[in-house]
C-alpha cells in the first residue's frame, strides 16, 4: 500500500473534520465517519477546494458508530480493501445538555452511554486487528469535565471512555498498537458552544491548527 490510511470517527464537524483535513492534506487516505451527511460532504468539498497535489482522498461514511453491525461492516471493507490501518481517530462523542445530576434526562443519559462508552469499547475490538496488521496508532481526545458540576452526563461518559483507552494503553505498551490519549486546547467548536453560550470565542483556539498540533506530534 503507498498510501498511509487513517479511520476519523466523527469526522463531520469540529476537531474530528480538522484532522481529516490535515491528514489529507498531508496525502494520507481518509475513511471520514459521521451521522450527519452534509457535515461530511462540506469537509469533502474542503479537501477538493484546496486543490493540493498529492493530496490524500477521502471516502465518506455516513453512519452512526452505535450501530455496531455497520461498523463492523465497515471495518471489514477496510480489511478487504487496504488490508490494514496507520491511523484512527475518535472523535465522535455525544453532548448531552447541561444538567444537574438530580434532573438528569434518561434519553439523553442513555444516549451518552452508548456514544461515548459502548460504541467506544466495540470499536476498540473492531479496530484493534487493522491497527495490528498496520503497526498503527489510535488517538483519543479527553475533554476532562468529569466531577465539574452540571457536566453528568456528559463528564462521567467521557471519563470513562478515556479510562477505558487508558486500560487499552496499558495492556499494548509492549505489543501495540499503540495508544495515544490528547488533550485538545479550548476552540470554538459546536460542543463548546452548548457548553458556554454567548463566550467570546476570539481567544479560542484555530481547530485546524490544535489538529496540526496533535497530529504532527504523533
């Protein structure tokens, strides 16, 4: 394979949509996941935009890592078709609205747990053998809100997803694959906005430039 191969799982929108772009940019070839359809075709038409030679291509998979048939599914055509993975991504996450922990919604709570808990720790199993095969490496993003107040639903899913990578770091420090844990700085994504409205988002950080960041350090 010439090309190197990443897998962004909510790659639609925010610092997921960043990285698929920088990588393309950078000539990797992109698997970009995502619910929402237009989010993925408008980072599409990003990546074509800039024209760049050598650039990387981007294959669009709309779909919502919860359902585990479909990704499974995808992850065999990943296996079918490139044979292995250099590269995934989470980024995908649900933002639950702030709430007391007394008022908590069950939907939503529900909601949290199979985003940011169940789907995670599927896609560790599916992935795990492509990033094997590849001697490749799985980035997670923490969001540390865990304890904060009002943050439930949103801080205890996403604690436990990452100590979930955590217990993946630990357990593949010898024998890979390897496992990286960031933590992105404070940008005015869609997510911080539900988190704090009306901030001034000047002072924020440039998505694309956190994802050079992460990305180059790796």
């Amino acid at each position: 394979m010439s090309r190197k191969l990443a897998l962004i799982t909510g790659a639609s929108r925010g610092i997921g949509a960043a990285m698929a772009e920088h990588l393309a940019q950078k000539g990797w070839d992109v698997v970009a996941v995502a619910r929402t359809v237009g989010g993925l075709e408008e980072l599409d038409d990003r990546v074509k935009t800039l024209g760049l030679p050598g650039a990387g291509h981007l294959t669009l998979a709309p779909m919502d890592v919860t359902n585990e048939d479909a990704m499974r599914h995808l992850c065999r055509q990943v296996h079918d078709r490139w044979g292995s993975l250099q590269l995934w991504v989470h980024a995908a996450v649900h933002v639950a609205p702030l709430s007391p922990a007394g008022s908590l919604d069950m939907k939503d709570w529900d909601k949290s747990i199979a985003t940011n808990l169940r789907a995670t720790g599927s896609l560790i199993t599916l992935v795990e053998p492509l990033l094997i095969e590849g001697k490749g490496t799985a980035l997670f993003l923490d969001d540390p809100r865990g304890g904060q107040k009002f943050f439930g639903a949103y801080g205890a899913t996403k604690a436990g997803q990452i100590a979930l990578a955590q217990s993946w770091q630990a357990e593949t420090a010898k024998l890979g694959p390897r496992v990286v844990i960031a933590t992105p700085g404070p940008m005015p994504t869609a997510t911080r906005a539900r988190f704090f409205p009306g901030e001034d988002r000047k002072p924020l950080l440039d998505p694309r430039a956190e994802a050079a960041r992460i990305l180059d350090a790796l």
